[in-house]
C-alpha cells in the first residue's frame, strides 16, 4: 500500500463501539479501514460511547465498503456521510 492513497469517508458511526463493529466487518471483507472521531477536539472530553466517529477506507474500495456497510447504515438514521451532523 502506497502512502499516498485518497482516503474516502464510508460511514458515520453513532459511537466508537459501533465505529469498531464496523470496522471488523470490513476487515472480514477484506477491507482496512480508520476511524476518527467526528470531532477530534471533544473526543478528548466526550466518552466514547456517545462520541460519533467517521470510517474512511482507501478510496478505491469505498463503493463496495458502502455496500457492505449499507444495512447496518440504514438502523442507524444518522451514519449516511451524506447526512451532516446535526448540531446540539
């Protein structure tokens, strides 16, 4: 893997835990993947249980992450990258 691969944004999980299940279901398709929190600055303050969190894979695997991903996508409302976070 080159260094300098594009990233591509996949997923928006509602929290690190489901951030890492998804993760591993990546991972068992044969896809790597990072996950960063949706606001770094707060995931120093914020517990990481109600922290979202953003999954990026390389971004020629990207559509067939979102494939994979898309029926755990559609149980939580605000996981899509295409819906922007909601503001508190």
């Amino acid at each position: 893997m080159k260094h300098n691969e594009p990233l591509a944004l996949v997923a928006k999980a509602p929290n690190e835990p489901v951030a890492v299940m998804w993760q591993g279901i990546l991972e068992n398709e044969g896809i790597r993947s990072v996950i960063k929190p949706q606001d770094l600055k707060a995931a120093m303050y914020v517990p990481s249980l109600i922290a979202s969190c953003e999954i990026y894979v390389l971004e020629e695997q990207s559509e067939r992450a979102r494939e994979i991903l898309e029926p755990f996508i559609q149980e939580q409302p605000d996981a899509s990258p295409d819906n922007p976070p909601v503001p508190e």
